[in-house]
C-alpha cells in the first residue's frame, strides 16, 4: 500500500534491527523501499539489501555534504547505475547550510560533484534523487546547465518554499515529502504540499532521521511513513488510501519500477 521512496537502511543503527523493521513496514503495509546511497564506499551495502530483498532497490550516489570520501567520476557512477536494481543516481545536490568560515565560492567541489552525477543520470537514462539545502539558486541553476529535466528525478525531503517547489515542477521533478511535514514548526511546508499535484508528489522517512509525530525524537524507520502519507492527505482532504495508491504509483513511474504481480 505505502512506499518510503527515502531511507538510509545501510546506517548501522537500522542495519542492525533490519529483521524487526522489516517486520514492522509488514504491519504498517509498507510494501517497498528505496535504500539510498550516500558515498562509493558505502555502495555496495545498500546494493546487497536491495539484492537480497524483493522489496528493496537502491541508488548510486555521493551525497553532497560527506568530504574525505571517494570522488565519483561519471564512469564510476554509470558503471553502478547499470548493476541490478539500482534506479536512481543520488542522493546528490548542494548543501550550504554548514559552511562555517567557508564561503559560497569555497563549495565549487560540490557543484562539480553535483554535475558529474548529472551527466551520469543523463548517460545511463535513470532519474536523479536531489538534495538541496540552503542552496536552492545554484541547484536549479546547474539543473538547467547540465539539462538534468531530460532524466528528471525527485527534490527529496522537500523543506524549499514553494517558488523553488514550483521551479522544480516546471523542470519535471518530483517533490517528496518527509516527517518533517508532521512538525508543529512546519507549517509554509504544508502550504507547499497542499499547492504540489498529488500525480507529483512522494513520501519519504529519510530514516533513521525526522522520526514523524507522534513517534518524533525517536529513531525513524521506513514503518512510520504511513504517518507522512496521512498528513499529505489531510492537506489535500483526501482518504489515506488515494494518497497511498497516488505516491505508489509516482514512485513506480518515476524510478521504472513495476508494480507487484
């Protein structure tokens, strides 16, 4: 019925409890997954979930905020986007929010980054998972540089206002939304999912962060986005189920993936 279109089932702290969780996204009809991929060293980790689970893909990606990891070249990205059950390279953007004495100019290694993942989406023909924080100007600038609407994608854990959602509708991307949707602080965020086009939007935990009410402050799992999706519905006052069925088969659509049986 529901699927996490975003989680980091690879991070130690949910590896480890992987055969609760499971259990758990069962009770909650939490059908399927999408295990993201955050360094080339980590890679390999979330592929073996996405191979040993009928449930589960998974990305290629470096995501934008890890330095002192291995540098992605485009060949490297466009050989991993080709193994088995990967469909998206990601997650990759920018992210400014923790320059510190660093300025603007100083993060050109992330907008190279950032661009090599685009050019590698656009070679293997697989959707890009975005992240962008702090630094929504520069990612859709380089969206239309490197002509990232021809493969498209999804702005994950959408926190932008809704000029930038906009921008990235009008680009061909999808917006997801994340427990943060749920926070009592939150609320120019539900303003923007109500106004995106439910045939555009997906739900996500980003687990093991943003836990959503009324399990915040707790370690997230792909079992609570039921809540997400409960949310978005009350947004749009629509039943649980059409949102459910809707952001089902957006993910199916967007990342090639078909539907079960």
């Amino acid at each position: 019925m529901f699927v996490d279109s975003h989680c980091h089932l690879s991070f130690p702290e949910l590896r480890e409890h992987l055969p609760a969780i499971r259990a758990a996204m069962a009770e909650a009809h939490v059908d399927r997954a999408l295990c993201i991929c955050t360094t080339l060293e980590e890679f390999d980790e979330v592929h073996a979930l996405a191979r040993e689970h009928d449930n589960f893909w998974a990305t290629a990606g470096v995501h934008p905020d890890n330095e002192g990891v291995r540098e992605p070249t485009v060949d490297d990205l466009i050989a991993l986007a080709r193994q088995p059950k990967v469909v998206a390279l990601g997650e990759t953007g920018l992210d400014y929010y923790r320059l510190g004495t660093r300025t603007v100019a100083d993060m050109a290694w992330q907008r190279e980054r950032f661009r090599v993942h685009i050019r590698a989406a656009r070679a293997t023909g697989k959707p890009l998972v975005i992240h962008t924080r702090s630094a929504a100007e520069d990612t859709l600038r380089l969206i239309d540089e490197e002509g990232a609407a021809e493969v498209g994608g999804v702005f994950h854990c959408f926190t932008e206002t809704r000029e930038v959602a906009r921008a990235a509708l009008e680009r061909g991307f999808h917006i997801s939304f994340s427990g943060i949707l749920t926070f009592k602080n939150a609320a120019g965020l539900r303003e923007v999912a109500a106004e995106v086009p439910l045939d555009r939007c997906l739900i996500e935990t980003d687990s093991p962060y943003l836990a959503p009410v009324p399990h915040r402050g707790k370690l997230n799992n792909p079992s609570y986005v039921p809540h997400v999706a409960a949310e978005l519905a009350r947004l749009k006052g629509l039943s649980i189920e059409a949102v459910a069925q809707a952001t089902t088969r957006n993910f199916e659509r967007l990342f090639g993936i078909p539907a079960p049986g």
